[in-house]
C-alpha cells in the first residue's frame, strides 16, 4: 500500500451458519466503506467453512494484490472435541499465513463457548458479529497504517 492509494482489502467468510456470518462481513465491508476504503477495493470471497478459509487466506496473500485479508466465521461446539481442533486449526493456519506471506491477515472467526441454534442465541449472535465485524475492520485498517510508519528495513 502506498501513502496515497486505499489499501485493497480481501473479506474470506464462511458459508456454514451463513445467517450469522453474513452479519460480521457486511458489517466489515461497511466499517471499512466508513473509513474511506471503495467498495472497488475490497474483494469478498466465500468458503463452505471456516477450516476452508487458511487455504485461501494464503493463495490471496501471494496473489500480490492484497494489502490485508480478513475472516469471517463461525466455529460451533457440536458437543463433541471437533471444534476445537477445528478452532486451532483456523487460528494457527491464518497465523502462518501472515507470517509467511508478510500480509496482515485478521481474524473474526469467532467460536462461541455455547451455542444453540435457538431464536435467542441466533439473535445474540447476529448482533454480537455485527460489533466483531466493525472491530476486525477497525483493526485491520489501524495495523496497516502501524505497518507503514514502521521504517523500511533494507
């Protein structure tokens, strides 16, 4: 990203749970828009799940054409050990890619400790992704300007 242009920013989000996802992405792309990004230069990309989204995260970042990438997803305890070693998976997947590829990537791939696929949990949780996908947005644009006050290393 250089100092005169906006950034180029690639959303990944999740199919699974669409319902609820969808409230963090649109809530991202419009913080972003809010911030001054066009919506020309955000990309929106989606996956069945979020284990699906590393992999894509990380041929995004090599691409060269992005300055950021953010993921959205949901990651539910089914009452049994999967999700977290889904969990673990996700985080330590979009970890590597940033560190790989020197292209922040940020996460609002979120797994909620309890969650029932009642009225009132999915309520909470539409809401509850709206105020992550406002923050991961917040995030993702405050480290690229800490990225590029950083002096250049040769």
């Amino acid at each position: 990203m250089n100092q005169t242009s906006s950034p180029r920013i690639a959303i990944i989000s999740s199919s699974w749970h669409r319902d609820i996802v969808t409230s963090s992405t649109e809530a991202t792309q419009a913080e972003l828009q809010r911030q001054n990004i066009p919506p020309e230069q955000i990309d929106h990309f989606e996956v069945p799940g979020a284990f699906e989204i590393p992999l894509h995260a990380q041929r995004l970042a090599r691409s060269g054409r992005y300055d950021a990438i953010i993921a959205c997803g949901l990651i539910v305890n089914g009452g049994i050990y999967r999700h977290e070693f889904v969990t673990t998976a996700v985080i330590d997947g979009l970890m590597r890619v940033q560190l790989d590829t020197d292209v922040p990537v940020f996460s609002a791939v979120l797994t909620p400790r309890d969650f029932h696929e009642h009225e009132e949990h999915l309520n909470f949780f539409r809401e509850h992704f709206v105020k992550k996908g406002t923050e991961v947005a917040r995030a993702c644009l405050e480290t690229l300007r800490a990225l590029q006050a950083l002096p250049a290393i040769a």
